[in-house]
C-alpha cells in the first residue's frame, strides 16, 4: 500500500464508522468500487477514494456529522461553506496538504480527502429529464465560475449566460438556491427509478435498482458497503472490460501537489501574502470565458477534421469495404476468427476511431463486410466492439440488414450471460447461452461458459479437458482458455501441468479477477 493510500483508509474507517453508528447508508463508488472487487483494495496507482451517498442520506449525515467529527477533520459543501465552489463533498484531514490549483482560489477542501457524490432522484419524464439534464449542466457551471466543468454546455451557452446576467442582478447564492430548489425536487419515491451524478466533468445516470440494500465488499482487509447490484454499476460506469488491469500509460492518478505532513492552512497562508485573491479570481473568471469560446472552435474543428478523416478512410479503405474478398469469405467459412478479424481490423480501426465513432460517422461498406467483420469481433469475445460498430449503421436499412439485428441480441445475450456469472445466476446465464451456443458453439464467452458450467455441475473433466483444447486451437492466445487448462489438469491430478498452464495465463493476462484466482506461485514465476 502506498504512504497516501495509509492515510486514505485511515479517513475511510473514521467515515464508515460516523455512518455505522448513525445507521447512514453509503457505498464504495467509482475506482474504489473497482479496486474492492478487482484488487480486494486500492487500484494499485488510485491515490483516492470515491463514495456515494443518497440525497436524503446525506441530508441524515449532514445533521449529525458535527457530533462525532474527529479532530482536525472537516466535511466540505456548499451547505456548511457558501463560498465552496465544488459540488463534490469532500471529508478533508486538515493535518495534510493535497492542493489542487483550483483551490487556490477558495483555501478550502486542501487538504487529503475522501470524495463523496450524491445520488440525486431524477425524473422519469423523458422531456423532464432533458430539462433537467440542462439545468444540471448549467448548475455545474455556475458553481465552478473559474474553470470549464463539463463541455455540454456549449449546447446550453444561452441559458447559461441568462442565468450568469441574473447573477449579477440577483446575486450567486439566490440564483444557485433556486437552481438547487428545481434540481431537489424530486422525491425518492418507487416511481422514482433514476439517481443522477454530478462526477466532476462528468453527468452520469444510473438505475435506482443497482443501489438498493448495500452488500459488503472486502477493501483492504475490511468490510465496506457497495451498491447491491455492484457488477452492473461497474458495466456501466467502466464499460463491458472493466475487469481488465490497465496497461502503465493508461493508469489515472491526479495532478497535486501533495504534503502530507503539513496542515493545508499553514501552507496556504505561507503563499497567500503574495496573491491578491480577488484580482486572481476575476483573471480567472474572464479566463474561463475565452476558453468556452475556444471550446466551440475546437469543437467545430474537431467536427471538420472528423468529416475529411471520413472520407479519406472511406476512399483509402474501399478495396476492403466495397465487397468481400475471396480470402476474408474462406476465413468466415472455416471458422478462422483471429485471422478474418486481422484481415478487416484496418476498417475496424478507422471506423471505430474516435474521429468517426465520437461523431457518428458510418463508413460506406457493404452488408457481407460489416457483417464478417462484426462476426470476427463476436466470436473473438470483442462483442461490445462490435456492438458499438454495428449501431454507427442503425439507420442504413441497406446495411443494418436482420442478420446484423441478430448479431445485434446474441451481443445482448453475451453480455447478459456474463452478467449473470457475475451475479451467480447461473441458471440464468444457461438459458442466454442455450439460445446461441448450437448456432454459434466457438464463441469464445458462451464456450468457455459451457466448459465452466461442466465443472460446477461434475461433468467428465477429461472431456472437459479435450474441449478446451480444441477451442485453443482457435483462439491460442485466450487467457481464459489457458486457465481453464490450469483448473482441468489440476482437477485429474496433473499438477505440474496445471501450473504450467497458469504461469502461462499470469504471463499474458490482463484480467484482474482471474489474477486474483491464479496460485501466487504462478504469478512470482510469469514475472521472473
């Protein structure tokens, strides 16, 4: 564990326990949810922790936090500091100095923290939802004059600038108070079934029913509570790979500057001398109007960039996209997944770019290539690629023919069956894959499935065993297939075998789960 995340967890015990003794729910979230189920703890890198808490619970703590707020410790909100220019709560250990630069400008919330997002009630109304979607946006803005939240306000600068003149008529608090009084309004009812998070540049919606009655998950050698249906909410926060490690350029820390050992206010006040806050602020302020200027040029060019790289892509690529070729036909024929899906990857890559997928842009391609290609992707166990691929093509009835729709509910199904591994509904995951597993019996999820499921339930291991290795013969550099070999050898009493193939997955894989199944043997001799 590292030094800072010692004195985060130190602030996560003093959290829970104030919640414990005044019966308060809350729920790991975010990188911390991810790290207690992927790592039993911390993301190795994380240098925070994220909770999330109902606006009525939080209203509970708020009433009761004075009571049992350890020493040099300070809860930080709009509703116990007006000038707070943040919506994220932040629980701060005022012995310490984690700055970032936007805190410079109110002195407050310096210090290391714990960050706490409240989980509002939303309206089911699909027009009042994107009414409220707008407000929430604009609220964000007006919290944080001095820097951009969230780009979605370009879509909203008129309101935005309406409620910043009625500022100054009417003065930040009255306006904020009004804006909160229409964004609260929504009881946490049953009808209620959406909570919405304000996370930073980020709006986020999930479904009420993944929160529910928390489930304990294990985080550093303790019990804290997660939403209960807590597979789903990383699906959605982190994507169908949620389970995979990042590579070392991929993994996200803060930009701080970080003294652990000196209070915040002692470092502030060391360079407060030599600021004049009020000019500071105003540099700011006028700041963050040229740079939503320059965040609609950007856009606009960000668009014209995409829109010339379409029809490069379209004009460079069309030998692979105007029709099958002979060869890619052979591949789809004889099962040779990896090899089709290299042969199409250069128009996977163009069309799922950022450029053309951020904005929309469907490549012209011909119904039997975009078929093959999302075939290679699916069996591959890509499915969410080629979901994502297949719904830039929705709306060309030419090329989104039936056979994409039903490729379209097998990728639905996969996920589904995952899903309910995840969640130990494994009658439920049986049925999903039965549906497919005749048709499509080399897709990589619902086969290793069937394997899996023949070991809960006692079937020959040794057919098992010959199963699994005619499906490497397809898919060599599966490291779900070579952990699979691990448990099969190991279960017929091969146990030198068995750890062969083990120290072969930990050398490949990058899923943290089947890391934390793998004997700790294997793992020291793949980093040896």
């Amino acid at each position: 564990m590292l030094d800072e995340q010692i004195g985060l967890l130190t602030l996560l015990k003093e959290f829970d326990s104030i919640c414990r003794k005044h019966h308060i729910t809350y729920y790991l979230e975010g990188g911390s949810l991810l790290g207690a189920v992927r790592h039993k703890g911390f993301l190795p890198w994380d240098d925070d922790i994220d909770l999330c808490i109902t606006r009525a619970e939080w209203k509970k703590l708020l009433a009761v936090i004075d009571q049992d707020l350890p020493p040099n410790r300070e809860i930080y909100c709009y509703e116990r500091y007006p000038q707070y220019l943040r919506e994220t709560v932040k629980y701060t250990n005022l012995d310490s100095t984690v700055l970032f630069r936007n805190h410079i400008l109110d002195g407050l919330a310096a210090g290391q923290h714990i960050d706490l997002f409240i989980l509002d009630p939303a309206p089911s109304d699909p027009k009042e939802l994107e009414e409220y979607k707008t407000l929430a946006t604009i609220y964000s803005e007006l919290m944080t004059p001095v820097y951009v939240m969230c780009e979605d306000i370009l879509d909203h600068r008129e309101e935005y600038n309406f409620y910043r003149h009625l500022m100054k008529v009417q003065g930040r608090e009255h306006v904020l108070e009004g804006l909160r009084k229409k964004l609260y309004a929504y009881e946490d009812t049953e009808d209620c079934t959406t909570y919405y998070l304000r996370w930073g540049n980020k709006h986020r919606f999930f479904d009420k029913a993944m929160f529910g009655t928390p489930v304990e998950v294990e985080f550093e050698g303790g019990l804290y509570p997660a939403p209960q249906q807590y597979h789903r909410f990383l699906r959605a926060e982190f994507g169908d790979t949620w389970m995979m490690v990042p590579k070392a350029s991929q993994q996200e820390d803060h930009d701080t500057f970080d003294c652990y050992g000196i209070p915040n206010k002692d470092f502030i006040a060391d360079y407060t001398p030599f600021l004049n806050f009020e000019d500071l602020r105003q540099t700011y302020i006028a700041r963050k109007k040229q740079n939503m200027r320059k965040l609609a040029l950007k856009r606009r060019y960000d668009r014209e960039r995409a829109e010339m790289l379409h029809i490069l892509y379209e004009v460079a690529l069309e030998p692979i996209t105007a029709a099958l070729s002979p060869e890619a036909q052979a591949l789809l024929v004889e099962d040779r997944h990896h090899e089709l899906a290299a042969l199409l990857q250069p128009y996977c890559d163009a069309q799922l770019s950022p450029e053309l997928a951020d904005h929309g842009l469907a490549m012209a391609v011909s119904k039997e290539v975009l078929y093959a290609a999302a075939v290679s992707l699916i069996m591959t166990g890509r499915y969410w690629v080629a979901e994502r691929m297949m719904a830039l093509h929705k709306d060309n009835p030419a090329v989104y023919t039936e056979h994409i729709e039903q490729l379209a509910a097998l990728c639905a199904d996969i996920r589904g069956c995952i899903l309910a591994c995840e969640e130990q509904r494994f009658a439920d995951a049986a049925l999903l894959a039965d549906r497919w597993i005749e048709r499509y019996p080399l897709q990589i999820n619902l086969a290793t499935f069937k394997i899996e499921q023949g070991l809960r339930e006692g079937a020959d291991t040794t057919a098992l065993l010959a199963r699994t290795e005619a499906l490497l013969t397809h898919y060599p550099e599966s490291d779900t297939l070579m952990y699979l070999m691990g448990r099969l050898h190991t279960a017929l009493g091969h146990t030198a075998d068995g750890m062969e193939w083990y120290t072969r997955c930990a050398a490949v894989t990058r899923n943290g789960l089947i890391m934390m199944e793998l004997p700790a043997e294997a793992m020291q001799a793949a980093q040896d």
